[in-house]
C-alpha cells in the first residue's frame, strides 16, 4: 500500500527540516516517495535536484560540493582528448552529446562512456584499431601472455580480434580475444574467485547498520556476499528480499515505499484505459514479459510493461507523439496555447515559409521538438546528405529569424530518444532560467498529464469525412475505431457505424447502399438497366446476386455495386476500345508540321 496524504506531507516536513538545517530551503510542495526528486535551494543560492534517500544520507549541494556539472565540464572533457563539445547545453551525463574530434569526425555518445571509459571518436578508433591489427605478431602476444606470468599456446596469430589460447599461471586454460588481454583482461577463473573474494570483505554487522540508518532491519541471520538475498524490513513494517549490492551501492530501498513495488495485470489494464486502450494479454509473468496491447485506434502490438511504463504506447501511433508530448508539456506548464504556427516573418534564406513545431505569440515563446534527423544523416528523413545539410541551414535559419523578431526559442531534444519524458520538465526550466524567463506560476509544483496524448481526437477527421460524403457526424465522443457512431446522409438518414468501416471501407449510409431492401427492387433495378435479376433471394447489400444484361451476358455481382453505377463487366470490357477510339478522333488534328 502507498502512504497517505498525511505519511507524504510529514516527509515532506521533514525534508524542509534538512533543508533549514543545511541554511537552505526545500522550493517544491509535494512528495511521492523516497526516489522522487524535489526542488532544493542551498545558502549560496544554487537550485538543485535530489530525493529524500540522498539527503538523508548526509548529501547536499553538488554544486557547492564541486559535483554540478555544466557545458564547461564536457568541454574540458573533449579539449582532454584534442577535441570539442559542439552542443550547447548540457543535458546529463548519461545523455548524449555531440562531439568532434581533432580530425574533424562528428558523432554523438554519452559524456559518461567518455570520461569513465575513454571512448573517444569511433572512426579514429576504427582506423586505430585495423592499423594494430596488422602490426601485432604472435611472438607480441607470447610476451604479453608472459607479462600475466602465463603463456599463449596458439601456434598462429591472425588479429587481435581472433581468438587464442592462453593458460595462467594457475594451470586454467580458455580462449580469448588477444584485444581482450591487451585491456587487462586474463584468466576468467581467478577473476570469479577474486570476485568472490571480495564479496565477502562486507559483514552481516554492516548490513544490520546501514539498515538501521534507514530506521529499517537486516532481519536475515547469515551474509553470504552482496549478490545473495537477504531479507530487509523498512520502517513502516513492508518485507522484502534483496541483495546487499542493490542496497548499499545501488541505493534502493523498500519497493512498496517508493512506488516500485511489483505490478500487476490490474495496473497494466488501468496504464492501458486512461491511454484510451487495452491490455488484452490475461497473464501476467513480470515487468519483462511481453504483453498484448491494444490502442484507441485498434492498432495491436506486443512489447514489455517496463516500456509501458516509461511512456511508450502504440508503435503505429508513435509518429509526432514526441512533438505531442512536449507540446502538451509547454501547454499544461504554461496554461497557454502552444499550436504550430507559420509566421510570415519565417521564411528561410531561399524564401520558403517555415513552420514552428509550437508559438505563444502572447508570452513571445516558442519550442521546436529535435527529432534524431536534425543531429545525424538518417536515411528514412533524408533521402540524401544535400537534404540533410538544408535541414541544419534551415533549424539555424530558425534561430536567427527567432532571435530577430524577439521570439525565445527553445530546442527540446527528441523526448523519446534522448531527453527522455521524466528530464521534460527539468530542461524546460533550465532553458527558460538561461533565457531570463520568470518560471510561471506554480510552476515546479504542476504534474504534466500525458494521458490525452495518447487517444488524439479524431472527430475532426472524420467529421471532415462525412461531410465531403454529403452528410454529418453526430457523435460528440471518439470511443475508438471499432466503436460505433451516429452519422447522418445527406437524405438525413440516421445509422450506426464504425470509423473504420466508414474510414477505410468506404461504408455509408445502409439505407441509400440498399441494406433493407429486397429482391422485388433488385429486379426493378436490373429492369431499369434493360436486363435482369435472376436470383430469387435477397440477403444483403454486399452479398452477390445474379445478374443478366440485355446482351445476354450473365455475371455476380454485389447489390451495392449496380446500386453504384456499375452494370455489365463483359459489355464494359467491349465498350472500352471504342471509347478510347472515339477519344482519338476527338483529338485535334497535329499541325506542327
């Protein structure tokens, strides 16, 4: 069970308790649970993010503490390497970046991956690598064996990316890549027991402290190492099993407190209604075992709840749902319009108008959503490096234009792909701070609904459709598209319908395509055409009849079809050489002459 009300707002007394005592102050007015992030204010006048769990531990200003990051940091970390960091904010140290290299090779990686792992430009690594392919020999890869204190028993070397034999000084023998060796790697079986080893270098007296510091238990007797279970009691009385890893270094803590505790078909089914869709799979197996799902539009697909849960939906759906998501986020934050707009001032340097992704012409704010295509040459977007290229000149065409008028604009990163829809609201804020924008009222307080962004209204559409048909649509909600509407003809016939069958059947009104009729009126019709009806029986409109032309020529065919005009496909099929004759002789004599 969750906490209550009450439970959430005596923590988050607490945590402005900390924040007091610290001589800061703690700037947001709810709290969820111990892993949510709230807004904090040290002395010094530094805003930062962090959740009940690391302050409790004794953490407070990174920035004060020397552990803010900013743009400055990740290009210290690309001049380290003789190159540069080309995007111009930061966005987290597990998001990518673009960089460039000395030799002018542009690519996009995480800032971690570079400072931790020292993985610079992959098309200098590439070149690097082949030119060490070729010059290592296995007499090289004999000393470098030695240099373990072991030796390599191939008799041939290829590459470095061809396996050989090796043997440790312990006697264990296995294959490995000689790449592998080169970056330290060596004997697997000392390494598992090194492992091991040092798992067991923490006591059960540790675990029962740090559990203790939590106003929690260690309640389990016996501490195998930090990948074994162990059972933990929290200070509300919840149980459960988890290893001493996950614990003491991956900081979590109880799963029922902090909103992580195990799901169930229920909350897959309810994720699935408030997204105007379905979970249509009965069982239930864990957070990575795929589903069954179906949208507002009846699109079905299989994927895992972890992606449910993290935002995804319908895969059919998806286009623009990244633009969708950060449109709804500007409105919802802003309480403010934030439609597509084509302003005349925005035409790119070749003249041609350009279009806004999202524009207050009130607030004089606008956002373009960055999809991956505007960063890298991706085939599917850009059928050629030359389109790529005017892409770029017009999102820099943009800037410029935005910048002239007195327009604010602010480049999201593709939500879905890079930002990621929880860092939204954050990099909204930081980019209307870096502007001199006043956050908007009650700003760090609001929770964005994304719920509508998932079942677009389609009654436009297909309102649209019903009247080039000469009718109306009467229904003033959209269930889905297998669930059936009022429509009106244009005879003002009232029927039932789904927008499927109208939208991609081509269905219509029953009563004017013959549905309710008889075969006494296929017979008149059939007369009307100087044949014949010679079926005795009337099902429906789309069931065939038999039918006879004044030719003789007898044919099936659907109610509904004669009903639309057609008639004798053998007289039809005569009738087409002369009519392409007489179009011939009706084409003006050639005088070019």
């Amino acid at each position: 069970m969750g906490r209550t009300t009450g439970e959430r707002q005596k923590l988050l007394e607490e945590l402005r308790e900390i924040a007091r005592q610290r001589g800061g102050s703690c700037l947001s007015n709810e709290y969820v649970n111990s892993s949510y992030k709230l807004l904090f204010k040290c002395k010094h006048g530094h805003q930062f993010e962090s959740c009940r769990d690391y302050l409790k531990a004794g953490n407070w200003c990174p920035f004060c503490a020397g552990r803010g990051r900013s743009i400055k940091d990740l290009q210290d970390i690309a001049s380290k390497f003789g190159g540069h960091c080309l995007s111009n904010q930061f966005l987290g140290m597990n998001i990518k970046h673009l960089w460039r290299c000395a030799e002018g090779h542009q690519w996009e990686a995480i800032p971690q991956n570079i400072k931790t792992l020292g993985r610079w430009c992959p098309v200098c690594g590439r070149a690097k690598s082949a030119k060490n392919r070729r010059r290592h020999t296995l007499q090289d890869m004999q000393n470098l064996a030695r240099s373990f204190g072991g030796v390599c028993l191939s008799s041939q070397f290829e590459s470095v990316i061809k396996k050989l034999t090796w043997q440790c000084s312990e006697g264990h023998i296995w294959e490995a890549e000689p790449h592998h060796i080169k970056n330290g790697g060596w004997c697997p079986v000392c390494a598992q027991k090194n492992r091991a080893e040092k798992r067991k270098t923490h006591t059960l007296e540790e675990m029962q402290a740090f559990a203790t510091n939590k106003d929690g238990r260690c309640i389990s007797s016996e501490f195998v190492n930090v990948k074994a279970r162990l059972l933990w009691e929290c200070a509300k009385g919840h149980q459960w099993m988890a290893n001493a890893d996950n614990i003491i270094n991956g900081g979590k803590w109880c799963p029922v407190c902090s909103g992580n505790q195990l799901k169930t078909l229920e909350d897959m089914q309810e994720i699935a209604l408030r997204r105007g869709g379905k979970c249509l799979s009965t069982v239930y197996e864990g957070i990575n075992k795929k589903l069954l799902w179906e949208c507002q539009e009846g699109h079905r697909w299989e994927t895992i709840p972890s992606v449910i849960i993290r935002g995804g939906w319908c895969t059919t759906c998806s286009a623009g749902l990244g633009e969708r998501i950060c449109r709804e986020f500007f409105e919802q934050l802003f309480e403010h319009p934030f439609k597509k707009a084509r302003p005349n001032w925005l035409r790119n340097s070749e003249g041609h108008q350009m279009e806004l992704d999202g524009y207050s012409q009130t607030l004089k704010i606008a956002f373009e959503h960055q999809g991956t295509q505007h960063y890298k040459n991706i085939e599917f977007f850009n059928s050629s490096k030359n389109k790529f290229i005017k892409t770029q000149n017009n999102d820099q065409d943009k800037r410029d234009l935005c910048k002239k008028n007195g327009i604010v604009l602010i480049e999201v990163p593709s939500i879905l792909e890079i930002l990621k829809i929880e860092n939204t609201k954050s990099f909204i804020r930081h980019e209307l701070l870096k502007n001199g924008i006043c956050l908007p009222p009650n700003f760090n307080d609001k929770q964005v609904d994304l719920n509508a962004v998932y079942s677009p209204n389609k009654l436009e559409e297909l309102q649209t459709i019903a009247l080039e048909r000469g009718g109306r649509l009467l229904s003033e909600k959209y269930l889905g598209i297998f669930e059936h509407l009022e429509w009106e003809c244009a005879k003002g016939h009232r029927f039932q319908a789904a927008p499927n069958n109208v939208k991609n059947s081509g269905s219509w009104c029953p009563r004017c395509l013959g549905r309710g009729k008889n075969i006494q009126e296929m017979h008149s019709v059939a007369v009307a055409r100087g044949g014949k009806c010679l079926s005795k029986k009337y099902i429906n409109s789309i069931t065939p009849l038999l039918w006879e032309c004044q030719q003789g020529h007898k044919w099936n065919a659907r109610p509904s079809n004669v009903l639309f005009g057609t008639w004798c496909p053998i007289c039809a099929k005569k009738n087409r050489p002369l009519s392409r004759r007489k179009s011939i002789e009706q084409m003006p004599p050639n005088t070019s002459r």
